[in-house]
C-alpha cells in the first residue's frame, strides 16, 4: 500500500467535493467549537471559584447563577429563546458530529468504489448508523485525552496539588492506555458504517486489522498528526475566541460605549469562529477520506482478508 499516493488522493478528493465540507464538516466543527468555547470557559471559573484562587466556601454555580437568574427575571421575555438556544445546542452537539460523521464515511466510500451518490442521501446515510456510532463514541471518550484533562482538573480544584501529584502515575498510566487503545481502534468507525458490524465486534475487528496491517505504522502515524494538528487547531480556536471577545470589548470600551465595545467584541468572535470551523471543517473531510481510502484498500488485500476470516 502506497501511503503517499493514499494521501494525495485523499487531498485531490478533498479540494474536487468542497460541498461535502459544507453539508457535513462545518456546522459539526461550528458545534463543537461552541461547546469547546463554553467547556473552557466553565474550566477557567470553575479554577477562579475553587479554593486555589478564592476562598474556599465560594461556590461557582451560587456565584454566577443569581446574576445570570437576576438577569433573566428581570428581561421575562428572553427566558423561552434561552432555553431554546440551549437545547438546540444540546441536540445540535449529541446528533451532528456523529450524523454527519457516518455520512461522510459512507460518501467517500461511495465514490471511491466509483459509485454515484448525492452529496444530499449522506444525511439518511449518517442516521442509519447514528445509534451504533454514538454508542462507540461514548464508549471511547471514557479514556480520551480529553477525559483524562477533565478529570485531571477536578482532581486538582478539589483535592489540590499534592493530590495530583500522588495521582499522577496514574493518571500517566491510563493516558498511555487510553493511547494504545485508541491506536488499536482506529478503525472501529469504518467497520460499524460501511460493514455494519456491532460496536464491540468493530472494536475486535479494528485491533486486528491494526496488528495485520503493523507495516502501516508509518501511515497510522501521520494521521493521528493530521488528527492532532485538527485538535491543536480547535484548541486555539477555543482560547482565542473568548479572549478576542474580552480583549477586544475591553478596549473598545475604554474609549466609547461599553455596549459597543460589546458588539465589535462579538463580531470579532463570530469571524474567528467561522474560520476556525472552516479550516476544522476541511481537515476534517481530508482526515477522514484518508482513513477511509485506507481502511478500504486494506480490506482489499488478499492476505490480510485471508486473516481476518
């Protein structure tokens, strides 16, 4: 298997179907990014509340919920938009990562194999798999990096430093784990959207092939960079997003009104979110029809069928 040619068409695909990143790759990275925004935001009072910064009796939801509930008592009529915001969101968050996702799979499969598909079927594409891809989703964050950092932070707000440290093998420990793991994984999605398999056989499936396909390490490699290079750009996006907001009313509004210097801050949000969710967008069409042209050339090869029988 040639793993540069992989990649090169892999970008060829990506720069001819620009309308895929449009209908499935960049309202799940505008999503994602919001929740990132609002997760970060939450990390970053939920350090300014806890006892390493603040006195120890403050409670961060006491602290910031009167005002916010004060507020909305006071505007009665912003109460329903709120809560609707709110669970759009939610049902935004929880569906179209994982929809769009199984889509996208199912359409460059598709047009690998030289079939016709409409850039509109993905959406019924993506909901038959939805259920079985969200559930291997949920299963694989319990040992992501992110969960890890989650639960990492809540270690250290609430039993301190000294207790981190004490934990830290640990937690090393099941970093290194949750790594292997995710590695042997990596093709659990393809084998639950394109073989139907259930989510745990795909897990089985996935760890063998891996292990056939041991050759590839360079290739598995260099995509878990891809991968990681999306990351680091949604990691920059979330802290740079809050802080244009703030930096940007801030000092708007030591020279006009503060209201203004509000809105000039939220449209400086809105423009970088959009572009960060563009490019997040595009990496992730190419990240995906990279480990999708993979996973299809591997089950292609005659000895490694032979094993997986």
């Amino acid at each position: 298997m040639n793993s540069r040619r992989i990649i090169a068409e892999a970008w060829e695909f990506t720069k001819r179907n620009k309308r895929l990143m449009w209908w499935y790759a960049f309202f799940p990275s505008l999503v994602t990014t919001l929740v990132g925004v609002l997760y970060v935001s939450y990390q970053f009072l939920a350090f300014k509340y806890s006892g390493l910064f603040s006195e120890p009796h403050r409670n961060m939801i006491v602290e910031l919920g009167r005002p916010a509930l004060a507020f909305l008592n006071d505007h009665t009529q912003l109460w329903i938009p709120t809560i609707m915001v709110l669970f759009i969101l939610l049902i935004s968050y929880t569906l179209l990562p994982t929809v769009c996702q199984g889509a996208l799979i199912r359409i460059i499969a598709k047009s690998r194999r030289g079939e016709e598909v409409r850039v509109s079927s993905g959406l019924s594409l993506g909901l038959l798999v939805f259920l079985p891809l969200l559930e291997y989703h949920l299963l694989v964050k319990t040992f992501s990096l992110f969960s890890i950092l989650t639960e990492s932070s809540f270690v250290v707000r609430n039993l301190g430093l000294n207790a981190l440290t004490t934990l830290l093998p640990v937690i090393v420990l099941i970093f290194i784990v949750g790594l292997l793991l995710t590695l042997l994984f990596t093709y659990s999605e393809f084998f639950i959207v394109l073989e139907r398999q259930s989510v745990l056989n795909a897990m089985g499936q996935s760890a063998k092939l891996v292990l056939l396909s041991w050759q590839h390490t360079f290739l598995i490699l260099i995509l878990m960079a891809i991968i990681g290079l999306r990351i680091a750009i949604n990691i920059i996006a979330i802290l740079l997003i809050p802080a244009l907001l703030f930096l940007s009313a801030g000092y708007v509004a030591t020279i006009t009104f503060s209201s203004l210097g509000m809105v000039i801050g939220g449209v400086m949000m809105l423009i970088a979110l959009i572009i960060a969710s563009y490019f997040s967008g595009i990496l992730s069409v190419f990240a995906n029809a990279v480990w999708t042209f993979t996973f299809l050339e591997l089950r292609t090869q005659t000895d490694i069928a032979e094993e997986m029988a």
